[in-house]
C-alpha cells in the first residue's frame, strides 16, 4: 500500500543517482567506443527511471 511504497521509493531513487555516478565515471574513463555507445544509452535509460520514480515520490508527499 502507500506506507510501502513511501518507503520503497526513496531506496529507488538513491539507487537510481548512484548509478548515474557510476555511468557517468565509465562514460568519462572508457576508451572503447562501443562501450561508450552502451554506456550512454545505459544513463539514458536510468535517467528516466530516475525521473518517473522521483515523480512518483512527489505524488506520495515525499521530496520532489
């Protein structure tokens, strides 16, 4: 119910920047180009996520 995912979401959310940290490391360190393609369309892909579970936060009450 909504107690859960009050909890749950914010773990999402945290999860979700400290992937992006790491992305945007290998984007930087990476020197193979086919890597590199996978890798930003990775971050891409987490960046959405990001987004739709910091929405779904604000629609809970919780930190936008």
């Amino acid at each position: 119910g909504p107690a859960c995912d009050r909890a749950y979401i914010p773990s999402q959310v945290a999860s979700h920047e400290g992937a992006l940290q790491t992305l945007t490391r290998l984007e930087t360190a990476t020197r193979d180009n086919g890597l590199l393609a996978q890798v930003r369309t990775l971050k891409g892909e987490v960046q959405r996520h990001l987004e739709q579970a910091r929405a779904i936060q604000a629609s809970l009450g919780g930190p936008s």
